[in-house]
C-alpha cells in the first residue's frame, strides 16, 4: 500500500523525536536522507563513536509518522507509532551507509507495504541476503541497548507515543532458528552471542549452535544408535504376524511425535531450513481439529519419503533432544512416549480387545489414524512436556 504523498511528522513532532535521539543515543552528526518517499520519508540519524561507545548508532526518523495496523485490543494503543535503532561496528563504512542504511529503510517501510505492524519480538524474513556486503536474511526486534527504559519510547506532543526498537540482523539459519521458537528461548540460545551491534563479519551462531547439538547428540543419544525410532520396526511385526494392515500405520505414532514436536517449535535449525513451510504451516493450522488436516499433512507419507520412516536425534533442536532423551529413550524409566501410546490403545480398545489374539498384542498398530488420535495423545504429551520442565528446574 502506498501513498501519493509520503506521511511525514510535523515540525514539533521531529523536534521531539530529534530531542530523543540526542538525550538517548547521542548527538547525531550526519543524516542519509531517503531518495524515493513511497508512503513514509525514512532519514537515518548516525551517531558516531565515542569514548563511551565504540560503535556507530543509526536511528531512523519517519517510521513513527505512520500509524502501523496494530491489533484493536487496549494494551496495543501506545504501539502503533515506531522508530528502529540499529548498531554497528566503529569500521562501518559511513561514507556511502551501504548494507546498514538499506536494512534500516526496508524494516521501516515493512509495516507501511504489509499493511502490518512490528514490535519487540517481532521478525522479517527477507528473500535474500541485504547485499554483497553483509549476508544478513532477516532481523528480529528487541528493546534498544541503552539501559535506560525511558529510552524504548517518545511522547509526541499530540500525546502519542513513538517505540524505539533494536534491530538485530540475522543469518538465513538464525531467522529459520527464531521461526520456531519464541524471543526468550532464542535470547538464551542465539542473542547472548549475537549482541546488539550488528557485524557482518561475526560467526552464524545457528551453524556453531549446531555443532554444539551434534556433539549433544553424541552423549545424549549415544546408547540409542542415533536412532530414535524406525518404522520399520513395527512394520516388521505386521509382516511376521499377519496382521490386516498397511505399511502406513508403523508410522502412525511416530507422525504424531513429529507433528506435536513441529507446533511447539522443537524442530532444529537444519530441519526449519529444509522443511520449515511445512513446520509452520502445521502451526499455523493448530487450532484446526478436523479429519481433512490429519490427511493433508500427512506426517506418516512425510516420514517415510523424506527421511526413509526414521526419527533422528539431528531434526530436533537442543530443547528438542533433551525432551525427546527424557520421553523417548530406552523406555528403562516411565514415562516413556511408546508406553504412552500403548496405554492409550488400550483405553481406546478396552482391555478385552486390547488382548485379543486379533489384535496379538499390537494393538497400538490398530488405532485409526483420526484427527481425535492426535488430539488426545497431543493433550498427554503437553503434561508430559510440563512434567519435563519442572524437573529442569529442580
């Protein structure tokens, strides 16, 4: 959506973002002014280095003259107005702004195309690398570094307020990461090493997080042979017993793992690179509880093409691999996730038929692959998950 004339603060209000600027981040000394005004005019305010700060601060002025499409509930009233903050290292080339101007200019205009809204927390996935320069695909936003709180916002003289927020470039493999999980988890995981000056130069810390899973994954998997579970396995059992059914239902409780793990966002950054419009077309559609999405993203035809019916340690993340240590081990210690589903296909049976030769005990096999399926082993496995947790924190 654009604007035959760009929305712009009047003077009071600039003088009010300006003084901000000045009291918050430091005295500007130079400013790139935006050549092509398309819905908004976006200046970026640069702040040298100092004695104090070893890094030029870039603030953008004229994000905050648009009113971004925040939600209608009150708590969002004083976050429809925005300016973004972004830091880099005291060898950034201020002559020409290069890669850092241009990042700063397409987050701002991002509300004002998508008619949508940003604050702390939020991300952007870009189509690319924002040049040759810097191979950053996404930024995520948080609270600005100064520590003065006072800083996040700007009253305007109508009353309105103007948020400030940080910018955090990120690699292809961190914005992937960050998709599947929410900002704390990905604070503790990524943030602490990325910081808040973005350098292009520094290491992809999803590439080194997934060296550190691997090594992870050698010590907590070591006594399961990297294997999780095998369709295989129970498909084996159909065939020496007999039994009236297809090879599709061996991996029945196996799709249910993979689809509970991809909506609580367990999946590693390796997988969420290959496989992540799946992962989060799934989330997207949670709240659907009918038939039609149990066939149509279907996990168990996912499993066995993609990844020949076996669950790895490597497709979770590292949150992902210790619950999957706890919950899906050896089953030397309850719970155990096929115990689960075990007990489970006995309460659907009922104990008479859960014993019958019909069924020679594989009746876990026999449980009709229905959305009810998924939603109450879902409901189990979200106490399970809680379970874990607060013996994390003991």
């Amino acid at each position: 959506m654009y604007f035959n004339e760009p929305e712009l603060y009047d003077d009071d209000e600039r003088i009010a973002i300006e003084d901000h600027i000045e009291t918050y981040f430091g005295e500007f000394d130079f400013v790139f002014h935006e050549t092509v005004d398309e819905g908004i005019h976006v200046d970026v305010y640069v702040i040298e280095p100092n004695e104090e700060r070893d890094f030029y601060t870039l603030v953008t002025v004229g994000m905050g003259a648009h009113q971004m499409n925040v939600p209608a509930d009150p708590e969002f009233r004083n976050k429809s107005r925005a300016e973004l903050v972004l830091c880099v290292p005291s060898d950034w080339d201020m002559e020409t702004g290069g890669w850092a101007v241009q990042l700063l200019m397409e987050t701002a205009h991002f509300p004002v195309e998508e008619n949508a809204w940003l604050e702390a927390g939020h991300s952007i996935e870009m189509d690319g690398p924002v040049d040759e320069t810097a191979a950053f695909s996404g930024v995520i936003l948080t609270s600005t570094y100064v520590e003065e709180r006072e800083a996040d916002s700007c009253a305007l003289p109508n009353g309105d307020t103007v948020c400030f927020y940080q910018v955090i470039p990120l690699f292809y493999e961190e914005i992937r990461t960050y998709s599947s999980m929410d900002l704390v988890d990905f604070a503790e995981q990524c943030l602490s090493y990325i910081g808040f000056i973005a350098d292009p130069k520094r290491e992809n810390t999803c590439i080194t997080v997934e060296r550190e899973y691997s090594e992870i994954q050698k010590q907590v998997f070591s006594s399961m042979e990297q294997c999780m579970d095998d369709a295989a396995w129970h498909y084996s059992k159909i065939e020496e017993k007999g039994l009236p059914l297809n090879e599709a239902t061996g991996y029945q409780h196996m799709a249910v793992y993979l689809r509970w793990c991809m909506e609580h966002q367990l999946m590693s950054a390796a997988f969420m690179q290959e496989y992540g419009d799946i992962a989060d077309y799934i989330r997207e559609q949670g709240s659907r509880t009918d038939n039609c999405l149990l066939l149509e993203c279907d996990l168990r035809h996912f499993l066995r093409e993609e990844f020949d019916g076996v669950l790895h340690p490597a497709m979770f993340n590292q949150e992902g691999q210790a619950f999957a240590a706890w919950y899906y081990g050896e089953g030397n210690q309850e719970p155990y996730f096929p115990a689960d589903i075990d007990r489970y296909a006995c309460a659907y049976f009922g104990e008479e038929r859960y014993h019958s030769d019909v069924f020679q005990d594989e009746a876990y096999l026999f449980l009709p692959w229905e959305e009810m399926y998924y939603q109450n082993m879902a409901r189990l496995m979200n106490k399970r998950f809680r379970q874990w947790k607060a013996k994390q924190k003991k």
